[in-house]
C-alpha cells in the first residue's frame, strides 16, 4: 500500500514551509543556544498559526489530523532548520499524554492554552536510577485525606524551569500512576517543596533545558491525577507511542535539510575545472542518500496512517521508526558534513549543529536498544 498525504495536509505542509522559511533564520537560533534559551517568541506564533494545533483534536482547539497532521507539521519545520523545529515541537510532545488520558477539566486547562502556544508543557519518568527500567523508579505519592504528597526527584526533564506544567510517573500503593502538576500549584505550595535544577549545556538541543526536580512533601490536589490510579505505565508508554512518531519526523525533517543542502553545495562547488555533483563518487552518495530518505518516509506515513486508524500494528511501527529514522539521519548528516569538506565542520553552515541536535532523537523516548527490545516482542 502506498501511503502519502491528502491536499488539506500539503496546504498545511506549504503553509509551515512559507512560514518557516520567513521566520527561522540559523544566527537567531544560534544566539538563542549561546544564551540557552527557548525560542518563546516563535512558538506563540505557530501556536496563534494554529501549526501545534494541527494534530490534536477539534474538541480541544486542534484542526483534527492526528499523527499524520503532526508528522507533517514538525517534519517541515525540521526540514528548515533542524535545531528550531525540535524545540519548537519539543514544546508540546510531552503533552501526549494529558490528552489521551486527562479529564475534560484537564484537556480544557492544560492542552487548550498549548495549541493556542501560551502553555510550554513538560513531561518528567526518568529518575537518577532509573532510566530505561521504568518501574524502578522511586518517587512516591502518598495519599493523605484530600490530597497526595509527592517526594522523590526527577532528572533529564526536557522544558524543566519554563515548562507550564509537568506530566510525573510515581509510586503509590498500586503501582505506578501518573499525574500532572504545574506552575501555578507551584507557587501556592511552601518554599523547597518543588526545586528545580537546570543541568546545564549540553550537546544539542540548547534552546531547551535539561532539569532536575525534587519534590519534598509536595501537596497534590487528588483531581491531579492523570487516568487511573496505578495503571500510569501504561497512561504513559501510550503516550509514547504517538511521541515516537513524532520524534522519528524530527529526525526525518533533519535528514531532509542535510539531503537538500548537500544537493545544493554539490551543484555550486566547484573542483578539478566542474562541479563536484559530476563525479561519480559524489552522485552515488546522494542517490543512496535519497534511497535512504524514501524508505524512511514510506515507514513514517505509514506509522502515522496505522497510529490514526488505532490499528494494533501501530504499536510495532511506533518502534520501528523511532530506531530507523534517527540511526539513518545521523548517517546522512554525517555524510553531508563530508561532502561539504572543511566548510561543513563550520558552525556557520549549520551542519554541525544539525547532527548535534538530530543525536537526541536516537535517546530520548527509549533508546535504539529499547526499541529493538519492544519490536522483538511484538514479532516473537
């Protein structure tokens, strides 16, 4: 089956190019990494834009195109500057799970302002010992009457500091159970009950933080809780889901602008009296580049398509591009970096910075070997 988009999805793919071909500009996104800030001023725009909006549902803001509407929307926005899409798109990616699981009050309060690009969201699992291995974790709520206390920490908390809320997996009584918090029950709780750290600089991606979170006696309202007590694996893995597809469409974007900067440089460089595009070497790496880039569109639109229609397979295929597509744009990147020679090395070609940025997206959200470990189950 051949899986492509409709005419209202390339309207929306030619609106997001125009308007990130006006807005991203590579030194604004680099004076934004040296300052180590996000870039606000932009996401309220793709938020007014309705560009966040474009997944989500009707009932909520959204204009109703599910996964395929946001691989679409981020893809482009990758596609034109890898290192502003991602965090742009890193913005509302966390908050998959309030709106598959949250209540009508929840969806209303936390996932309406996001669309409309007023509410940065967060989402904080892993923990200083406990990574992939989700249900070691140890942070607890407990329960005490009308109300929960939250204690524990939380580490490598993409947003963590501007985020406006906060999706948490603790520890009760039964099991792991998910749960939502934000800025404003942070301020009405007493001083140190909620600390955030910043980490610091990191790879890529610096136009997001990287935080830790402690919590100390942190009241939770009951009505905070996020689905159902004890079942927040599941609350949050199906989040998930739709998160790595997502996050393999940043990864694809990113192998597009290396793909399409490389057929430009190739075309205009000139070596030995002709471009160097007429050397054979050089033709070869590019038609193995686009053979590599059509093989990843064809599994991420159809992981959309299977996501969208809540087939079963959609599981595996969640996996399967979130280990292909990032391994590939890594390669691709690093290949386009070859062909621009000593040039691509430069910070000022944006190269460079692409395959820093690309390199979390093979991390975040379960690693390569997580992924192998989920498809090798669903396969045997």
């Amino acid at each position: 089956m051949f899986f492509d988009i409709d005419n209202d999805l390339r309207d929306i793919e030619k609106a997001v190019r125009e308007f990130c071909e006006k807005e991203f500009d590579l030194e604004y996104l680099q004076r934004l990494e040296d300052e180590h800030r996000f870039p606000k001023e932009v996401y309220e725009k793709i938020g007014e834009l309705g560009f966040i909006g474009v997944g989500f549902s009707e009932d909520i803001g959204g204009s109703g195109y599910g996964a395929m509407g946001h691989v679409i929307a981020v893809k482009e926005m990758c596609r034109s500057l890898p290192g502003m899409g991602m965090a742009l798109s890193l913005g509302y990616i966390p908050a998959f799970v309030i709106d598959i699981y949250g209540s009508e009050r929840q969806r209303e309060k936390y996932i309406r302002p996001m669309i409309e690009g007023r509410y940065v969201s967060a989402i904080s699992v892993t923990e200083p010992d406990s990574g992939s291995d989700i249900g070691s974790m140890k942070t607890r709520i407990e329960e005490r009457g009308d109300h929960f206390v939250l204690n524990g920490s939380k580490l490598f908390t993409t947003n963590a500091g501007y985020a406006d809320f906060y999706t948490l997996l603790a520890r009760d009584d039964n099991g792991l159970t998910a749960l939502v918090i934000d800025t404003e029950l942070k301020e009405k709780n007493r001083p140190g009950a909620f600390e955030i750290t910043d980490l610091g600089r990191k790879m890529g991606i610096n136009t997001t933080t990287s935080g830790e979170l402690v919590f100390s006696d942190f009241v939770i309202p009951k009505e905070n809780i996020l689905g159902k007590r004890g079942k927040g694996m599941r609350t949050v893995l199906d989040g998930f889901e739709l998160g790595r597809i997502v996050i393999a469409a940043q990864a694809f974007g990113a192998m597009l602008y290396g793909y399409e900067k490389a057929v430009n440089h190739a075309k205009k460089r000139k070596q030995f009296g002709r471009p160097i595009i007429k050397f054979q070497s050089i033709e070869h790496d590019l038609v193995d580049m686009y053979v590599e880039i059509e093989k990843c569109r064809g599994i991420l639109y159809r992981a959309a398509w299977l996501y969208d229609r809540k087939d079963p397979e959609s599981k595996k295929y969640s996996s399967v591009v979130k280990l292909t597509i990032p391994e590939t744009a890594i390669s691709i990147l690093n290949r386009c970096i070859d062909m621009f020679g000593g040039y691509g090395y430069m910070r000022d070609q944006g190269l460079e910075g692409a395959l820093r940025d690309v390199r979390i997206t093979s991390i975040y959200e379960g690693t390569s070997k997580i992924q192998k470990n989920t498809i090798s189950k669903l396969l045997y």
